[in-house]
C-alpha cells in the first residue's frame, strides 16, 4: 500500500512540474522553449495610439508577426511608462522569447532591462532610443535617425528664407517631453538654424504628439504670439492640429504661416498636396518586417548591427502629389 501511495505522489509531482514548466500555447519557456510548438514568442510593448503614424506603426508589426509566424503578445501602454514597465515585466514572467518596445520617454528602463537580461530574454528597441549607458541592456534599436530628421526640417527653413534678411519667427510644437523624437528633433533643428541668428524660435512647448494638444497650443501660440511667421511640429498631427488653431484665428496655413512637420502619414501628405504644410520629413512607421527579422537573429543568437537605422526621404507640395495615392498610411 505504501509502495501504491508513493508511486501516486510520484505521479502528482510530475504533472505538477510539467505544468509549471512553461511549454504551453501561452508562450512560456523561454528562449529554448518558444511558444511550445516551435514559434517565437515576442511580447510587443506599443507606446499607444496617440497618431496616425503611431497607427501604422501598430499595424506594421501585428501583420508582419502573423506573416514571420512569430506569435505577438501585444500591450498598449497608452503613452504611460509605468505601463510599459508592468508590460515588460509581464513579459518576462511569462518567458517570451524576446522582448521589443517603444519607449515612451528616453531615461528610466535600467532596473527592468535589466530583469529581462538577468532572465535571458533579448530586448529590441523600436522606434525610439533609451539612454542607458549600459548598451548590453538591449540586443539592437531599430528606427530612424532623429536628429538627422529635425536638421533636414532645419535646412529647408534656411533655404527657404536665404534670400531673407528679416527676422523669421518660428514657434515649436514638441513631441511627448523626455520622449527621444521629441530631444533629437528639436536638437538637430536647432543646429542647423542657430548659424543664423534672424532664426528666432519664439515659442517651445509640448504638443504631445496629438492633433488635439497640437491645436489647443497653437491656438495659445497664436494669442500670445501676433507674427509667427513659421511652425515646426515634431509631427504631423500636431501640425494637422495647429492648422485648425491657424485657421480658426483667421490666417492661412501655409502662406501667412509656413509649416514643417515630420512623419509623412497620409493625412499629412494631403494638407501638403492642399498647400497647408509646406515640407515634410520623413520618418517611416513600416518597421514590422524588419522588426520580425531582427527578432529571428537574436533569438537564434545570431549578432545583429548594434543600430538598424531606416531609410526616409523629405517631400515638398509637388512631391506629394506625386506620391499620395501610393501611401501605405
């Protein structure tokens, strides 16, 4: 009878190792494991859905990871850190493979990159940077060079006004504060504007990367502010809201106050097309495929380039119109 009693303890500690163990549809396992059937198990971290490009992003990954047949565990974190932070560490209880996310703001990730390294789980930065120090923290960034964003949107302001002598004042619609588009484009448009000084930005504020905070701060720009003569919004639907403040106060988008903005989504080209903005830059939220190819190397233990930066162009009214009916998003 002991012999039988044993022999069923034996039995109950099997099945309970088994489930515990991590090799079920819910991705557990960790890098070995997969998600038990031999998928890839990502957990995804999006900054939320606070843009048109933001959209697109989203979009991009979800059907690239379908395509791949890598399974997604996808949280939005509704532009919140705290949320990505509960995100990230959920994704490690639940042992993904690898982990990728968007930060919302630069500073602020070591204590959790860090629990995701000492659990062996690769991390991929998307779209926007952190500023660790400790670059072991992350396997790769994958996103566009922002900096070089905000000096093209600089150089097209200075050669627009070369033949100008007088003063161009300019107010700024920044991203998200502490976000890295928001640093690096405002620093690298004000590179290339400081060599000049009728270059005058008269205004900064946050706009939040949303069409509604981009119209309440220009409609407030504009009370404070009689002669502005350029606006440079760190994205389009800031500069898509500011246009509606611009016309609300009676002026013309584009002519009475010339705009730069950065992005390029569709409803963006379009007001450039209408003559509402006058250039754009660039900045592709289309990082999916390569996205679920980075993720495959890691995940293998493969090296991968340190930074994966993508490929953008810049896009005046005429090149617009060219392009519009082709746009992805």
């Amino acid at each position: 009878m002991k012999r039988f009693s044993g022999l069923i303890l034996i039995g109950a500690l099997a099945v309970t190792v088994a489930a515990c163990g991590g090799g079920g549809s819910g991705g557990q396992g960790g890098a070995a494991a997969g998600g038990g059937d031999g998928k890839i198990v990502m957990g995804f971290s999006q900054v939320g859905a606070e843009s048109g490009w933001r959209t697109a992003n989203t979009k991009s990954v979800q059907e690239a990871a379908a395509k791949a047949g890598i399974e997604l565990k996808f949280s939005d974190a509704q532009q919140k850190q705290e949320n990505q932070i509960k995100a990230i560490r959920s994704f490690i209880q639940q042992r993904v493979d690898v982990i990728a996310f968007s930060p919302v703001v630069e500073s602020g990730w070591d204590p959790v990159l860090v629990e995701a390294k000492n659990a062996k789980i690769p991390v991929i930065l998307t779209d926007r940077a952190v500023d660790s120090k400790d670059t072991s923290l992350y396997k790769t960034f994958l996103g566009s060079d922002f900096v070089e964003e905000g000096k093209k949107a600089g150089q097209w302001l200075v050669e627009e006004y070369k033949d100008s002598t007088e003063t161009v004042n300019i107010v700024e619609l920044q991203g998200t504060t502490g976000s890295a588009p928001a640093n690096d484009r405002k620093a690298g448009f004000a590179e290339v504007i400081q060599a000049d000084p009728k270059f005058k930005i008269i205004a900064s504020q946050t706009g939040d990367f949303t069409r509604a905070k981009g119209k309440e701060v220009m409609e407030a720009f504009l009370k404070s502010n009689p002669d502005i003569d350029v606006l440079y919004a760190h994205n389009d639907d800031m500069g898509l809201g500011a246009i509606e403040a611009i016309e609300g106060a009676g002026k013309v988008p584009g002519k009475d106050i010339k705009i730069i903005t950065v992005d390029a989504v569709k409803d963006g080209m379009q007001a450039l097309a209408d003559g509402k903005i006058n250039f754009i830059v660039e900045c592709s939220p289309l990082l999916g495929p390569q996205l679920m190819d980075l993720a495959k190397k890691v995940v293998a233990g493969e090296q991968v380039p340190a930074r994966v930066v993508t490929e953008e162009t810049t896009f005046t009214q005429e090149q617009a119109k060219q392009v519009l009916s082709s746009r992805q998003y």
